[in-house]
C-alpha cells in the first residue's frame, strides 16, 4: 500500500438476503431471491399494481432493543444495525478500548428518501386523532440526516457528521466524501455508507405512476432482471450498508486488519433530466473515467463492474454503454439488485461491499433473472453461477434521479 492510501477496516450490512454482511454476501454468491410478495393490508386498499418488495431478511428488532428502536425511524434503525456491525468488525473499540480520537472521527451516512415511514404514520395519527398524539420524536425521526445523526452520536463522532442526499446514489456519495475527508488528513476515521426504509403506499405509488417498477407481481422472485430483454422495471428494497475507512497510516500504527482499499473515487452530473439518465451514458462514463484517474490505474487493469443496474429498460442500456466506453468490454459484470432489488439510498454502500468482498474473495455473484442478455448490452455479465476470477481492481458505480454519478474503485491490499 502506497502512503495516503484509504482502506477499509470494518464492513457492516442489513439487507433483504441477510441481516449482517457474511449472510449477504453468502446469498448474493448463491443467487438466493430477497424479493416476496408484500402481505400490508395497503397494498390492496390502495389498488396498488405493484404488490411485491424486497423486504429486510432480519427485522432491526431481533438486533436491537425495542425501546431504543421506538425512538427511530425504521431506516435509522437499519443504519444503526450496520454501524454496529461495521465498528465491531473493525476492531476500533468503545470506552477504555477506544483506539480513535472523537475529534479525528467522522460519520457520513446517506439517504436517498429518510423518515418516510415516520411522516406518514405521524400525519395519519393527525388527521385521525388530533394533535396529541403526534409523537415528540417526529422531527428527529424524519429528517433525512437522522440516520447519520444517531450513528454519529452513537459512536461520538466530533469531528463531523454528513448526510448526503443524492437519491439512488446516496450511499456511495458518502463512500465519496468519507475517501475525500481521509485524503485530506481532516480525520483518521469515517464510518460511511448508507441507508433507506420505506417500502410503503407512497413510494410505491409515486414509482408505479412513473412507470419505473416491475409488475411480475406472480413471480416475485423473478421480477428483478438487470440486462435482460424481459426487463419491466426495478423493485424497491430496504437495508443498510456502512464502511469503516481509515488513513492506511493510522490503520497501520493501530494493527487494523485491512481487507482492501478504496482507491479512487468519481462523481459527475448528467445535466440532462430529472429521472432519466443520458441515453448515451456520457455522465456515469465521465465518472468512471475519474475514479480510474484518482485510483491511478488504467482502464485495462479493471476486472469487473459491480453494476447499478435497476433492472429498467432504459437505464441499463445507458450503463452498460458508460462502461463499454469507459473501461471497454473486457470486466465481467454483476447486478446485486436482481436478489436484494433496489435499496435507493443504501445500494451503493451495500454493492460497495460487494465490490470489496469480489476482491478479496476472487469470485463474483452471478446475476439473478439473466435468462437471455439484452443484445444492446454488448457485455459480459456473471449469469447461472458464481464466476471465479482472478481479481485486484474493480469498479462500483452508482446513478441517481436528478443526474448523480458516482463511481468507486476498489483493489486489493
């Protein structure tokens, strides 16, 4: 490891296919479907076309004590159960274990939506009950910097807490600026990643209007096909996914075991729509070209994507041509939404993870649904089983509605 390097300690999950990161990990190398059927009662009072998500594998009550999480949102209940996680595996310490300064700790947790499940319950109770009964808490359990908040105060962060709001891009926006913070010397530790809960009547409802979800509503665990012709549609998801990064030189005086780096890091706007992406991709290239630039390695070095690929008949011919023209057609491909579907805010950090973990284990997860690859990919994509591989640099790259690119390179120690 070359000096200023950033590497990461500590890694901690909550997903539809495992409640930690070895069960995540483990059901993205076996294919398994984190996608049901959803059993609310208001999926069909509100004659929802959409009746499917893919919904937390662990509910944060089995990890956390109830009391503390009836003063959280579900989405920061997640983000502590990760944070938790990620601490823990890094081997940073609490009180007298403590092996990092408060001033020297930072936390950026991001969020693509925030307390959404907490703004409707809490305007129901008014409209219904009247204004006693809107709970004290409301505004520390909606706002979308709750997650980073409580994870903040958790650890004693003192020397910043953020909250990037990017939409699907949110999570690795925070990888981002935890690898910009550390690059700077500004801290010695950031605990980053992202989070998002709000598989409910409006979110479902919004995307339905847009056209944007699956309807295979028959086949739940069928309804997530990144790259494939039959493509309808992404389907939403809920989890967490959080880092611990460090300066390699602080890592290193501790005794931290490190299990790889984040070597470089891009980001860039389309410019272009609200919600569709450029239809040439030339956005997420020019953030893939500079993630390649700050990691210094050349696009040849590059052996496999870890794809935002929604599952959404425009947005993932879009990416596989930012790829094709950022890095060629030589990576082999994988799109974590077919099992775990779309955790919005969190789904950048989460595939971060499984970018790392392709690195360090020399393998990558096949892709869920691929029964015959869309022509206009031109790619290869890990389909059927897991593909071993020989593997030190790869890519995760991120996309949000508004025009958000964000690109992440990983390589091995």
């Amino acid at each position: 490891m070359s000096a200023g390097d950033v590497v990461v300690t500590g890694l901690g999950a909550t997903t539809p296919i495992g409640g930690d990161v070895a069960s995540t990990w483990d059901g993205l190398l076996s294919g398994r479907s984190g996608v049901s059927r959803i059993e609310a009662d208001w999926v069909e009072k509100y004659e929802l076309p959409v009746k499917i998500a893919a919904q937390l594998a662990v509910e944060p009550t089995e990890v956390i004590k109830r009391v503390e999480a009836r003063r959280m949102d579900r989405c920061e209940q997640v983000a502590i159960v990760a944070a938790r996680e990620a601490w823990a595996h890094s081997g940073l310490g609490l009180g007298e274990d403590r092996q990092v300064d408060p001033l020297r700790l930072a936390v950026i947790v991001g969020t693509g939506i925030g307390g959404a499940l907490t703004l409707l319950q809490q305007d129901d109770l008014l409209e219904t009950e009247g204004l006693r009964k809107v709970s004290p808490l409301t505004i520390p359990m909606l706002m979308p910097n709750g997650p980073a908040a409580y994870v903040g105060l958790e650890f004693g962060a003192a020397a910043g807490v953020h909250a990037p709001v990017s939409a699907c891009a949110s999570g690795s926006e925070a990888l981002a600026w935890a690898w910009r913070m550390l690059k700077a010397n500004e801290v010695d530790v950031v605990l980053a990643g992202g989070a998002e809960a709000c598989i409910t009547s409006i979110p479902l409802a919004g995307f339905s209007q847009m056209r944007a979800m699956s309807t295979r509503n028959d086949e739940p665990e069928k309804a997530s096909r990144p790259f494939d012709v039959g493509r309808d549609g992404f389907v939403l998801g809920e989890g967490a996914g959080m880092m611990v990064l460090e300066r390699e030189e602080f890592a290193i005086a501790r005794g931290a075991t490190v299990h790889g780096r984040l070597a470089g890091i891009g980001t860039s706007a389309d410019a272009h729509h609200i919600t569709a992406p450029h239809p040439e991709g030339s956005g997420a290239s020019r953030a893939i070209a500079a993630a390649l630039r700050t990691a210094g390695v050349d696009r040849s070095d590059v052996g496999h994507v870890n794809c935002h690929a929604t599952s959404t008949p425009v947005g993932d011919v879009a990416e596989a041509a930012a790829i094709r023209a950022s890095i060629g057609d030589h990576p082999v491909l994988t799109a974590p939404k077919s099992a775990m579907g779309h955790l919005l805010g969190a789904a950048g950090a989460v595939e971060g993870i499984a970018t790392l973990l392709a690195i360090r284990d020399g393998v990558i997860p096949p892709t869920c649904n691929l029964d015959e690859l869309d022509p206009a990919v031109q790619l290869d994509v890990a389909a059927g089983e897991a593909r071993k591989v020989d593997l030190s640099v790869a890519v995760n790259d991120s996309f949000g509605f508004g025009g958000h690119n964000v690109a992440l390179v990983f390589t091995a120690v």
